[in-house]
C-alpha cells in the first residue's frame, strides 16, 4: 500500500557498507522501519542521508506491505527544515538523548495521531527558542501522559509513589522523597514556554534520575540511552 505521511525519525543504523535501515515514528501508522539501500553508494545518495538525522521531521511516499518487515521509501523530503537543532550543541545532545528515549518507549505499529502531534509541535518549539535547559524533563514528563502512566495528581500527599504513580501521605520503600516530590510537582505544573529557570543544575540532574527510574518502572525492557551521561554533562 502506497502511504504519504509525515514521520519523525527516531534512529538509523548502518547497514553492511552502503545501506540504511531508518526507524521512524509516522503519523499514519505508529513507528515503521525502512531500508534504504545504497544510500552510501555516491555523492548524491550520500547527501539524502542527512534527512535521517535524529528526530528530523519528514514528509515521506512509502509502500507499506504491513508484514512485519522493512518497508521501504518511495520518497522522502523535510517536512520542517531545522534552523538551530543541528547547530546548537546543546540541542543536538537533547535531540540525541531524546530519540533515544523515544527508540525505547515508542513500540506501537499503529496510529497515535495525538502523540506525532505532540511531538512535532514540541520539536518545532526547541527548534525556535534558545532557552531550553529543561526541554527534556518536560518533554518526558508530558509523554507519560499518551503512554498511560502520567501520575495521577489528585491528592494533596507529600510523597510520590513510582510503582502505582501516586501521591501517598506515607514514604514508602517505592516512594520519592518529599524534597524529590517537591520537584517532580514543580516539574508537573510546567509547559516548554515557562520552563526555562524553573531548576538549577542539581534539581535537573534528580530529575533527570526520577523520571528515567520511572519510565523503567512502566515499561517493560526499557533501557537507559547511552547518551545520558553526555547530556549531564552539557547541562552540568
């Protein structure tokens, strides 16, 4: 089935010498991989490689067969050309570290329209603003919500319960902290506009910790990307 849609790529992979398979989260149909063969093999094959960048937004001409194999490109374009994210070191770690996380959490073959949505807005809006120390925390913290397990906020107690996701009035062995609660409330009330000096550098570092330990509690076989630890270190 031919498909046009648009697609964020999440990760590439090289294949034996020349080719590519590129996994990407589409908005007609939930993440699909694709092969692209020889995309190596000259000059101007080689050029198309930048569109398969992490998190590059795409507009895409696909057959689709929906059997579980890799699909493959009939034509591919930038949907929304970046103007900072692949310049900016900062941004270029945050989009490194978040198609990591996206790679691990996203595993659906079907449509999520709501969450591409989410995803592109949100990426044009890093895209286009300078102040974005806390992009990642509220990106993470929002995509809990179409995954299923946003914690559930409707109760006034002073610690957070990360199996269950809950608020509790007692500290039990599973729960956060009432100074670690504390941010992750702060963290909670936060859009990308007002979020730009909400923490310094130790309350971005727990929060980071909290919201990785809290994704591994709810998804089966996550791991933590290898790009974290680089992360730290640009926002240390």
């Amino acid at each position: 089935m031919l498909v046009r849609t648009k697609a964020i790529v999440i990760s590439s992979l090289r294949y034996q010498e020349k080719s590519l398979i590129v996994k990407c989260f589409t908005a007609s149909d939930g993440v699909r991989s694709y092969y692209v063969r020889d995309a190596f093999s000259s000059k101007k094959n080689a050029q198309k490689t930048v569109y398969f960048q992490p998190l590059t937004i795409l507009e895409i001409e696909a057959v689709h067969k929906n059997k579980g194999t890799l699909e493959h490109f009939k034509e591919v374009r930038l949907a929304h050309p970046y103007h900072t994210i692949n310049k900016d070191i900062v941004k270029t770690t945050i989009a490194i570290f978040v198609s990591e996380m996206l790679h691990h959490c996203i595993k659906e073959e079907e449509k999520n329209l709501n969450l591409y949505s989410f995803l592109e807005a949100a990426l044009l809006w890093l895209d286009g603003h300078d102040n974005a120390a806390n992009f990642h925390l509220v990106l993470l913290m929002e995509i809990t919500k179409f995954l299923g397990f946003y914690p559930d906020r409707n109760s006034t107690h002073p610690f957070f319960e990360m199996t269950e996701g809950v608020f509790s009035p007692y500290h039990g062995i599973s729960c956060l902290t009432g100074e670690e609660t504390a941010l992750l409330r702060t963290l909670m009330d936060l859009k990308f506009d007002n979020s730009g000096k909400a923490f310094h550098v130790s309350e971005r570092q727990a929060l980071l910790k909290i919201l990785l330990d809290y994704y591994a509690l709810h998804l089966e076989g996550f791991r933590k990307p290898n790009s974290v630890e680089v992360l730290r270190e640009v926002f240390s």
